[in-house]
DNA sequence: GATCAGCTATAGCGATATTGTATAGCTCCA
DNA sequence: TGGAGCTATACAATATCGCTATAGCTGATC
C-alpha cells in the first residue's frame, strides 16, 4: 500500500473514472489503473466495480475510502504540524456561500488569505443552500455559509447571524429606513418573491400566516438582479436582505425599509462536515469569516443579530 | 511523503537508533538515514535529536509521531476492512486492569483470543488505576478496565460493573455471607483499610461518614495479600471486594459478610482513548471482557449490579 | 447492424527512485 | 588510546513508476 495508491483511490472514487483521475492528476491513465489494481491485488477485494463508461465504488471501497480519506487528513496535520504556526499555510480551500453571502465576504476573506496565507488555493463557490449542502457532504468544498438547512446532515454548524430582511421598493415608494413597515400592511399588494423552492420565500410565506395576511405573489424569480429591475420597473415590491441591496439604495435606485410584526429573518450559519476533521485552513477561513460578519454587523452595513461567539475584528 | 518514510520514523523513534530499526526491518542502515533525512528535508524540520549512540525526537518529531502513528492504524484499519469478518485479527494490544480484576478476567480472556484470534499478541497489565489512566493516554495500552477515576479525561467509558465491597474478618469472626452487617456496627472497631490514596479507601470514609461513624483505621497497607494475612492473624477486620477472598472463604481461612446501610460499591468501568479510533482488536478485547464480567456476577462469583448493555456469555 | 466515442487493461520500455555496499567521521566507553 | 557503536555520504545495483502504444469492451449514434 503506497500513499500514491490511496491518493489515486480518492480521485478516482470522486471523478468516477481513471481518465478522468489521470488529466486531473497528470499522470497517464494506465499508471493509475495499475495503482489501482496493485491496491486491490494487495487488499485482495475489488475496490471498483467497472462499467462500460468509467468505475464506481463498490461497498468495501467506500469502507476503505474512508480510511484512505483519514490518512490524507492526518499527512496534512503532519505537514501543519510541521510548519511554524506562523509559517503561512499552503493548500486548497473551497468554501461555499450563498450569492448574497459572496458577494459581501469574498473580499475581505480573500484580503485576509492574502496577507496571512498568501500561498493558499482559495476556490470560492457562491450557490444556493442546497447544491452547497451537496458539495460539503462530497468534500468539493471544506466549509460553506449556509442559510440554515431543514435537514442538515453530518455537519457541524456554527451559527453566525440571523439576518434581517427588508421591504424592498422603488425609490418614490415612500419606503424608509427609518419607518418600519407592519407585515399585515402587505395584504393583497404585488410582491415579488423568489420560487417555492428557496429559503427566503419560506420565511416570508411564514411570516405572511404569523400576520394573518396572504400575499398576492405576482412574480416568482429566483435572481435577486432580476427582481430587482422589476421593482425598480414599478411590477411590484419585493423582501430581501439588505447587502445586495446597499448600493441601489445609495444611489437611490431603490428604497427599503423594515418589517415588523413580524420581523423576516434567516439564520446564517457557518458549517463543516462533521465526518472529517478541520483543518487549520478551515479554521483560519471560518474565523475570518465570522470576523467579517461580526464587523458587517458592527458598522450597520448588514442589520441583523450575531450569534454564537463573536470573533474579534 | 511515504508510507515508508513514516514507518521509519515510528520504528527509529520506538528504538532511538537507525541501526536497530534497519536490523528490525531488515533494510540497510544508510537507506534508513537517507528516509529520516528526506522527510526532515520535506517537511522543514528536524524530527530528531543526533547524538553519539543513536538519535532522540525532537518536540516536534514527538508531535508528528503522533500523527504517523494515526497513519497506520488507519492503514491497518483498511487492511482490516478488507479482509473477511471471519479471518483471526493480527497484531498486538495491551490491556489494563486494576490487579484484583486481572486475577478474574486474564485467564478466560486470553482463552477468549486463542479461540477466536491466535495470532494476537496479548500484554495484560496489571496496575492500579493512575498507573492505567496514564499509560491509556501514552498509548502503551488500547484500553483499560478501570475503577471509576474522578477526572477521566478524554476517555470514552462503558459501565460494567458496580462492584460491592465486603466486610471480611478471621473465620472465627462470625462474619458470613447469610447475615449482613450495618456499617454503624464498625464504629470504634479496628480496621485495616488501604492507604488515602486508594479509590477503595475513599469510598469506605464516603460510607462511614453516611453512617455517622468514625472508623479506627489500625493499620494502612495497600496490598490485598497483606491485608488479608492481617486480618487472618486478628489484627483486624478489613473491607474488600469478593473475588479476591474468594479461595480464602473456600478454604476457611477467613470470612466475608455483606455490608448494608449504605452497600459500599466501587464502579468499574472500560475505558479507550478518546483521541484514538477502537481497532477491531480492541473492540473484540472490550466486547470479551464484558461479556466474562458479566458472566461472572451472573455465577454469583463477582457479588454486584451489571451496568450497561450486556453482552451476550 | 455498423461505426465511433469513451473508457479500462496490458505490454514493453525508459527514466527515476530506492536500496545496498563501501566507507568516512563522530561520540562514548573501557 | 583503541575499539565499539552509531550516523551520513558516495556510488552502484535494483526496483518502481510513468509513458507510449494498443487491445478490447461498452454504449451511443446514425
């Protein structure tokens, strides 16, 4: 058993093919495909089942995936270990935010990375909640921002906010920060929601029944861009989180204003998954993360309420 | 990084010499020195500490041990996963036990192993619990049976066992297993108790200050067999667990009655290292040591209260 | 049904890495 | 002071790995 083995049987479990293993390895595809068979030679049980159109796992090679996952985990604590700690990390990271999310952290975090650990692969994902639950569970990314998932399995969460979301309306609305809207007051008025499927439409609907209302949804549109241009097109309001919104307020392209009774909020929170230990990159990401909220929140940038343990700024 | 590299390190660390371990792994000397040197050269570090017969780790070489050895069980746990359920484990492991459970458990358990897995090698220790509880996290033993520590830390305990302590006296004391006896009956009387120390000794003080009674502790010895040879030659009465009177009740050179108001009862528990995956070896040794306790109390051998799953004798 | 695309597996060869042999040099002990 | 015990380096021998070429299979398309 070689450490090249094990690293092939990864990718290959991954990717689903040799060839495929091969272009992203560099290394020609039957070299990997005598690694393999010399790692199942040596085990003595098939790892792979073949297909016309690539391999797949059989049961014992994700039993032994796992074990071959750990030991790449505890060479990279050993290569952590050896580092100074104030030797500057080296690797990749994928971390997964929410559009809005990305748009907001990716800055700072890269800014971060680049004067702490400027040798870091940083690979940031912005994708909806559920393609990025997806990706944790697979291991394409090591840490993810999520809105807080229903059925969040096998991960370790550290809440971070519960955002506030804010009616959103064009810019002679009448819609003011400073005059918060009571919920029930959007009986029968056009909104425009994203679909069914999305988080923020739940909460809304949610908070439509708290009020005793129903909403006239005129629009569905799952683009924030999109909904965006309609309300400032005059086709409706729309409730969103304020972030996306800022600039367009600033430029008193659209106006917003808070919603009481209730107040619509989503809980954000930062998560790993919980089968696979944390890296020091995936510690520094998710602190500086945590620190970039805290500090979004601290200067008003983004109304909300912190949760869990707040990380100096 | 290799798999070969870090074998190297485990046995070179273990044996503080290059020339040792190339004997033990049959491999030349030189292509020892060159390993350590590439893996110090990779990892940026010295890992080890020359001096004129032989080498010692670093602080950081110890730290990345730990690491290596991680490796390797995980190797070994793949191996494991790939060979049939119904195939005898190899390998070592070492187990604890406090010395009066030891005298139980050694005999059925190393038969339990020669049945089922011959190839094992089997270090059975025998200690008292300080001793146990620092060798479990040194990793010099996989797991331990012990007596209840105050602060077991970062340990992963099962309950077995609530152990019921004995008065026991000279055979002509009266003392018999029919007639139990109120602790407040032992208020001014001479006994012979393990020294402050003891876990045993803690807990008879616990019992007489219940039972508003001061003990005349007489004598302090912390071996049972001295203790023992005390009592028989009426110097005065002492309180231990059953099994290790038991040939002495047989054979009439001392006698043992159950105490009530309150029951003295040390708890036993199996404990494995927290930061360390159970192997299958280990999981087996757990399992078969449960599974003779319980055995045991169920003949009536081991007067107590079974805790936890039982396994099946 | 034929052809082509996409894939895995094997053979043979060259390049590279690892191990063995020889030996230098150091420390420690008698 | 000499010898034992150890590590480190140089060079040669051997083993391993990766590459190229290609066979053979499956599945999709025409």
């Amino acid at each position: 058993m070689e450490l090249s083995q094990l690293r092939t049987l990864i990718h290959v479990a991954e990717l689903g093919s040799l060839s495929k293993a091969a272009e992203r390895l560099g290394i020609a595809q039957p070299a990997l495909s005598r690694q393999i068979r010399m790692l199942e030679d040596e085990l003595a049980v098939p790892l792979f089942a073949r297909h016309g159109r690539g391999m797949i796992l059989t049961d014992k090679g994700r039993e032994i995936l796992e074990h071959a996952t750990r030991v790449m985990v505890e060479l990279e604590e050993i290569r952590a270990a050896a580092a100074d700690l104030d030797t500057p990390l080296r690797g990749r990271i994928g971390i997964g935010f929410p559009p809005t999310v990305a748009d907001i952290v990716s800055v700072p975090l890269v800014a971060a990375f680049g004067k702490a650990h400027p040798q870091v692969e940083l690979r940031l994902v912005g994708a909806y909640t559920g393609y990025l639950l997806d990706w944790l569970h697979r291991g394409e990314i090591d840490l993810a921002v999520l809105y807080d998932p229903h059925s969040a399995r096998s991960l370790r969460s550290q809440p971070l906010l519960l955002e506030n979301l804010f009616l959103i309306g064009p810019p002679d609305s009448g819609l003011s920060a400073t005059r918060a809207i009571p919920f029930k007051d959007l009986d029968g008025r056009r909104v425009l929601l994203p679909s069914t499927r999305h988080g923020l439409r739940t909460i809304v609907e949610q908070c439509a029944t708290e009020a005793g209302i129903s909403l006239n949804v005129a629009v569905e549109a799952d683009s924030y861009a999109t909904l965006k241009d309609l309300v400032r097109h005059g086709h409706g309001w729309t409730i969103l989180p304020l972030p996306p919104i800022h600039d367009d307020i600033a430029a008193n392209r659209l106006a917003a204003a808070p919603l009481i009774d209730p107040v619509p909020v989503r809980r954000l929170v930062l998560s790993y998954p919980a089968d696979r230990p944390v890296l020091r990159l995936a510690r520094f990401a998710g602190d500086t993360i945590s620190g970039i909220v805290t500090d979004h929140v601290e200067r008003g940038i983004w109304p909300g309420q912190l949760l869990g343990q707040k990380a100096s700024a």
